[in-house]
C-alpha cells in the first residue's frame, strides 16, 4: 500500500460550475492556472472517464495518468500512475511502487453565487511541502481566468 499524504485546498470561486470546469480541463486555461507548478505545464489525452492523460512539463517529463471517474461539472478524479522521464513511461519500478497509485480529486460544489471547488490530493511526504505552497498560487490563477469570464 502506497505511503501518503492527503492534502485539501478549498476555494468559492463566483462562477458557476461549468466554467470552473472549462477551466481546469482545457488546454489553454490549464496551461495558465498550472504554470504555479511548473511554468509551460500542459496535457496531453483525454479527461474522458477510463482515458490516459499525461501532465508534462515543456521538458517533456511529468505524471502517466488515467481518469478514474468523470461527473461533468461535478468531479473529476485523476488516477496517477507514473512518471515519465526521458520520454520513457516507468509506472512499474521500485520508486514509483512506493507512491502509486495516488489521486487527485476534483469536486464542484454550486453555492450561492458560484462555485466551491475542493481539492483532495494523494501526495508523498517529500512532496507535501512544494505541493502545499503552490496549490495556493494555482488556486488564485484559476478563480482569475473563471471569475474575469464568467464577467464577461
């Protein structure tokens, strides 16, 4: 069984739930609220329950991911499974066995005038840390790109 971490990050953000999904899941939104982790962060697959999805940084390394269920507008849980380093895949060594697999919950809540979003995140110790300052920075990205549209 793999030895982590749960961590939680709780924001109100004042749009409503299918905007706050648009922007977590596409493309171009997901590349400006995740440059807090890691400047020029982006996916590649699919966010379609079952689908593999891989989270990069422009070096090309990052997360081998599937999607381990899909309830539009309400939530989304990210499976880890991996890393890839060197475009090589590695979902199966010691080091990976250690954390994976690990998850990354996403929950829309509607409220009055917007939307709650909850973040549960299956995260190793030595990565709890980095994790724990930067969701906070995501987070604000993210309230920015939902509430500047849904103004609009």
């Amino acid at each position: 069984m793999p030895d982590l971490n749960r961590i939680r990050f709780e924001t109100t953000i004042q749009a409503p739930a299918d905007v706050v999904w648009h922007h977590i899941t596409s493309l171009d939104s997901y590349k400006q609220w995740t440059s807090a982790f890691a400047e020029g962060s982006y996916f590649q697959g699919s966010w379609e329950e079952g689908s593999r999805i891989r989270f990069l940084a422009p070096s090309g390394d990052g997360m081998v991911s599937e999607i381990a269920e899909n309830r539009r507008n309400e939530f989304i849980s990210i499976r880890h499974l991996g890393f890839i380093a060197d475009g090589k895949e590695d979902t199966t060594s010691e080091a990976v066995r250690a954390w994976a697999p690990a998850y990354e919950n996403y929950t829309l809540q509607p409220i009055q005038g917007g939307t709650r979003l909850v973040i549960d995140q299956d995260v190793p110790a030595e990565w709890a840390e980095h994790l724990g300052q930067a969701w906070p920075n995501a987070l604000r990205l993210l309230v920015g790109l939902c509430e500047t549209r849904a103004a609009s």
